[in-house]
C-alpha cells in the first residue's frame, strides 16, 4: 500500500457540494492507494505507521497529540507515467479489492484510537488543505 501523507492545518473533502469529511486544526491528510498485491495485513501496518509517524509540531505523532486524520482513497497513486504522455494505471488495485483495504486501514486507525475522517470511495472529491511546513511524506508499505 502507499499513502501521501501531509501534516495539515486543516482539511476537508467535499462531493457533490456536499462535505463529507472534515478535520480542523494539526491533523494529517492522508491519500491512499492499493496495489493487486496489498493484504489486510498490509493495511494494518500502514494503519500503525500513519497513527505513529512523528512528523506533527515537535515531532510529535497522532498518537501523542491525539491529532485527527482525514483518509481518502486515491487509485492515482499508483499510476505510471513514464512511458508517453498518457499514464497507465496497470498496478492499481481494481476497486473491488481496493476499496476494502482502504476501509481496513480506517477501521484499524480508529481501533488504535484515531478520529478519522473519510472521503467517499469512487467519487469526484474536491479536497482543500492546509498545508503545514509544508511537510509531505510518501509511505510504503
């Protein structure tokens, strides 16, 4: 699995002109993408890393500061666009099988304690962010 991740002041996520996900204040925005071979297990551990990364204020996690999260799935992140002017998106995990595994990275956020947020899997998403650093980071996991 990979994630983009970006320490915020602040995010949110609307569909439809709709808000469907908000966080306010230090928080992480969080975009995740699967690939064919992610598991359960793959999410459970990007789930644990997200919620200890120590890249907030002071090198501080989630955890320490009991900081929220806004999660939003993001099939993009393993598009390829080396070849050409067009990307492929070969190693993206089809929906069917993504979509899961973006829920089980949220389900194991909120067991370890997190408040999670969401964006609407599938949907045009319009996400706003604040930025804050600015501090981005890719995992892998």
């Amino acid at each position: 699995m990979r994630a983009v991740v970006q320490r915020v002041d602040g995010a949110s996520v609307v569909v439809d002109g709709e808000t469907v996900g908000e966080i306010v204040g230090e928080g992480l925005c969080v975009l995740v993408g699967a690939t064919h071979t992610d598991t359960a297990d793959k999410a459970a551990q990007l789930a644990r890393k997200l919620w200890s990364v120590r890249i907030l204020e002071g090198e501080k996690s989630c955890s320490d500061l009991n900081a929220p999260l806004l999660v939003i799935s993001q099939f993009t992140l393993y598009g390829d666009a080396r070849k050409g002017r067009r990307p492929t998106w070969n190693a993206a995990a089809p929906g069917e099988v993504a979509e899961p595994l973006v829920d089980e990275v949220v389900a194991r956020l909120r067991a370890l304690g997190a408040r999670v947020e969401t964006g609407r899997f599938g949907a045009d998403m319009r996400v706003s962010l604040t930025n804050s650093g600015p501090f981005t980071l890719v995992i892998d996991v």
